[in-house]
C-alpha cells in the first residue's frame, strides 16, 4: 500500500513558473524608463528653482 505513492522530484517540487501565467499591459523599454527619470529629476530642480524665486529664498 506504501509503493502507492506519488513522489515529486525534490528539485521541481513546488516551483511555479510566473511569467507564464501573466503578461503585463504596460512594457516600457530601460531607454524609455531611464528617459522618465531624468526629466522627473529636471521637473523637480525647475519647481524648487521657481518656488525658491518666488518665496524669495
């Protein structure tokens, strides 16, 4: 009755593939993020620049 048993391979046991499974909607290329980046950096000096100016800091 004990030779009845399903046995996993240790090595295989429990591992999921995820990528498999979902496909993002949104793909952004590195050029794209690294783009994104750098012009919410440049966004951000420009507002403290003008806010600086503007409270007379």
């Amino acid at each position: 009755m004990a030779q009845d048993k399903i046995h996993i391979p240790a090595s295989q046991g429990g591992l999921v593939r995820y990528f498999e499974e979902s496909k993002s909607l949104i793909e952004l290329k590195p050029e794209h993020a690294l783009f994104l980046v750098v012009l919410i950096i440049l966004l951000e000096i420009i507002l403290h620049w003008y806010g600086a100016g503007w409270l007379g800091i």
